[in-house]
C-alpha cells in the first residue's frame, strides 16, 4: 500500500532545519509515511513558501508541516484545510487560524531565560544590547520580548535595541559604535548569534563582552568552551519534527480540534561551567 506523503517546508537550510527534518523522517518511518522536503534557500520570503506549498501539492503530498514566513501562509493553509489537507506549524505561529497545531519552542521562556543570564553574567547596571532579528517574525519577537522583561527586571540597562538581522558588517558598524561602552549581548536566534560571533571576532572583541546567544552547532559549541559566549538557549529541533509528524497523523485519521493546538517545548540553557556544557 502506497505511503501517506507529508510537505515538510521549513524557515532555510540552516542545521536546526536539518535536525527538525530528521526527528520528522524518524517519526514518519515509524508512522509509516513518506517526508517531502522543500527549503527556501533565505529565510523570510513568503512568496518563496508559498511557491513551495504548490510544488508540496503537486507531489501529491496530504498533509503540510511548515515555519510559516509571514501571516499570508494562514490564508493558503485555511484553502487547504477546506480541500481536506491538514497543517502543523513548527517554530513559530501566525495570525490566523487555519493550522491544526502548532509545534514550538516557549519562546518567550527562552528569552527571560537568556536575561537571567546575561543578568547573572554581569550583574544589575551594566550595558546590554539586543541585536533583533527581524519585525514580524512571530519566533524570535517572543524571545526579544521576554529578554527585555527580565533584563530590565534584573536591574540591567538596554542601551542598544535594533533590528541588525544576521548581517555580519551591520552588527560590526552598531558594536564599533556602542564600545568601549556595552558590557554584554543577546541575540535571538542561530544564524544571528553566528553573525554576532563573527562581527566580534572581526573586530578583536570576542571573549570581551558577556555573550549569551541562541541555538547550537559545532561553532557556537567552540566558542562557548573558549568564553566567547556565555550561555546558548537551546531548542529540540528533532523533537520538533516529531511531534509535528505525529499531530499531523492524528489529523489525517480524523481527529478534530476546535482551536488549533499547541505544543510548547521546553529550552535548554548550556554554558561552559563544566566540561561539554551544563544544562
């Protein structure tokens, strides 16, 4: 008998993707059931997405995992909720309610969590600054939000707030600006903390100021053990996936939802206090 297939498009390329495909291809395994995976190339292109939701379609997919770009996703994942095909959100939500659930990280946890840190790193009055992401971007506006809350409660003062995206020589321009004065950083997701991390390199200041930054990888595991970065928030991407690929199944087989569904997933704070990180 043939396989069920499920469209996985998520947000890039970027290695938290590649674990999110993976806890989805395991769990779809065990379902019995086919991935078919398309990736815009950038992350943040809704027209990109919806380009792929079509070629989903045509490959005969019956049900749609998706990091929605922006709100005009819903309005597409409601004209296929209507032709019988179910969708999951992963990673962040949008207006709207056209999807069956939504899988995500807490990510307004993660954010305090990662004010406490950079709080504890350097305790109340220093100078912090939020390097943002990108406006409109359900995700990482959470974790921005929830930083600035605990930072301003732990006493901290943010003296730089803007949206630098991942761009490498934009945060190199704002930091030059902001030192000798800033004494600590955030930034929001994996490939903003990358730039953030390169940004300092460049100019010498890497292991200089308190960094706390999101996601993992090879790169951002290094710089944690040499005291480039102070603390990592991580997500369970594969996790993700899995439970993504097992409310879709619960999707197909009938069950219904009157509100879309919501499963939060805890984050991880890592530093480099023991060997490999603590948790």
């Amino acid at each position: 008998m043939a396989r069920d297939c499920i469209g996985l498009i998520p947000a890039s390329t970027s290695a938290f993707w590649t674990d999110l495909e993976a806890g989805a291809r395991r769990s779809a395994d065990d379902l019995q059931m086919d991935i078919y995976t398309r990736a815009p190339t950038n992350e943040g292109s809704v027209d990109v997405q919806l380009q792929l939701i079509e070629r989903v379609l045509a490959h005969g997919c019956k049900a749609l995992i998706i990091a929605p770009a922006g709100d005009a996703i819903d309005a597409r994942v409601v004209a296929l909720r209507e032709q019988g095909i179910p969708t999951v959100y992963v990673d962040r939500s949008v207006a709207g309610e056209g999807a069956y659930a939504l899988v995500a990280t807490d990510n307004f946890l993660a954010g305090q969590l990662a004010g406490q840190q950079l709080a504890e790193q350097l305790g109340a009055g220093k100078q912090v600054a939020l390097l943002r992401l990108q406006p409109g971007l359900q995700s990482t506006q959470e974790r921005e939000r929830g930083f600035l809350l605990a930072a301003h409660a732990a006493g901290l003062q943010v003296v730089f707030d803007e949206y630098l995206g991942a761009d490498r020589q934009r945060m190199v321009a704002a930091l030059t600006r902001m030192m000798p004065e800033l004494d600590g950083l955030f930034s929001p997701n994996g490939s903003s903390t990358r730039a953030a991390l390169a940004a300092l390199r460049q100019m010498g200041r890497a292991g200089q100021v308190a960094f706390v930054g999101f996601d993992g990888g090879e790169l951002l595991f290094d710089a944690l053990h040499d005291g480039q970065l102070q603390a990592l928030l991580l997500q369970q991407p594969q996790a993700m996936g899995d439970h993504a690929v097992r409310l879709v199944q619960r999707a197909l087989s009938g069950e219904r939802a009157a509100t879309p569904l919501q499963l939060l997933l805890e984050p991880r704070v890592m530093t480099a206090t023991a060997p490999g990180g603590s948790w």
